[in-house]
C-alpha cells in the first residue's frame, strides 16, 4: 500500500522533471523513500530539543533521614553520585564516585536498585534533563566530604526546597512517600 502511495506521489511530483523521468518507478519509490526518511529524521531531531546527563546517585537513608552533599562554591544539595565514565557499569560508577565524594567504600553485595528519576538538569540550559538511576547501599568506613563536597547533610521531609536540585526534591518526596524519612 505505502509503495503504491509513494510510487503515485512520484509520478505525480517527478513528472514535469526531465532527469527522474527516464528513472524507472521502482528507483523512483526508492529515491522518494529515502528524501522521506530523511525528513522524517531531520524533524525528529529540531523537534528533540532535550539532552540527557546519565549519572548515578546513592539513596542513603540513617535516622529517618537522606545524606545530600553540596559542592564547593554551589548553594543547593543534591544526592551524593555522578557521571558514569566511558565503559563503567552502574556499579562500578556508583563505587567510584561514592569513594570519590564521600570517601567510603560501598559493600557491593548490597548495592540494590531504589529508582529513576528525570528532571530539568540544575544549572544547565532549558532543556537539558538529567537522568539519574539512583541505588541504596551499605558501605565501609567514614562518611567524609571529599575535595570537590563542601558540606554533606542529613536531611528530613521538610528541608527548604529552594536548597535542593529538581532531582533531590524528587527523590526527598519520593523517600517521604515510602514513609523511609520524616
């Protein structure tokens, strides 16, 4: 039926076109097929506007409330985590950052999934999402801020919003939902 459709829009558009009119009408279907397809892709990329930032986050819940960090020379908290490098596992990233910011080693047997979440990316273009595949874990050793984390903080349902990324207010309401934090 679609050939049949393209073929008919062909002959009807390629007609009064010397050079397609010695094509025969299967390189004709062949050729509109192709500049449809290419449109088709060309609009679907002016259209997504949205890129995504993948980063990993450790949920850490004690006392009935989540650790969130803040960074050197920033002024709202976000969970503890970030970008995956070229080739990492989610894992793997989520150790490695977790040594990185927080300066502890997290037990890889207890690494479980908690959840995804997306948002506007803080501080980036309109438009920018980030994707953050979030993870609880038990670990070793003492919670430290790192070089890069000015402040960690243990926080309840009822920290100010206005000092947490799009994300780290997901993930705050969604823990209170689950009745995990106060």
């Amino acid at each position: 039926f679609l050939s049949g459709v393209v073929c008919d829009i062909v002959n009807c558009e390629l007609r009064a076109k010397s050079h397609f009119v010695q094509m025969g009408c299967q390189q004709r279907c062949l050729l509109t097929i192709i500049l449809l397809l290419f449109i088709v892709i060309s609009v679907c990329a002016m259209t997504t506007t949205s890129s995504f930032i993948d980063k990993l986050a450790l949920v850490l819940v004690r006392n009935r409330q989540q650790l969130v960090a803040r960074s050197r020379g920033k002024n709202v908290f976000y969970t503890p985590g970030g970008k995956r490098e070229l080739g990492e596992s989610d894992e793997d990233a989520l150790c490695r950052e977790c040594l990185e910011e927080l300066d502890v080693k997290l037990i890889r047997p207890s690494i479980k999934p908690y959840g995804v979440f997306q948002a506007q990316a803080f501080g980036k273009p309109e438009g920018t999402m980030v994707r953050m595949s979030c993870y609880s874990a038990d670990y070793e050793g003492t919670l430290t801020a790192s070089e890069e984390v000015e402040e960690l903080r243990w926080v309840a349902s009822d920290f100010s919003y206005d000092k947490l990324t799009v994300t780290g207010i997901m993930i705050l309401e969604d823990l209170k939902a689950k009745d995990l934090i106060d």
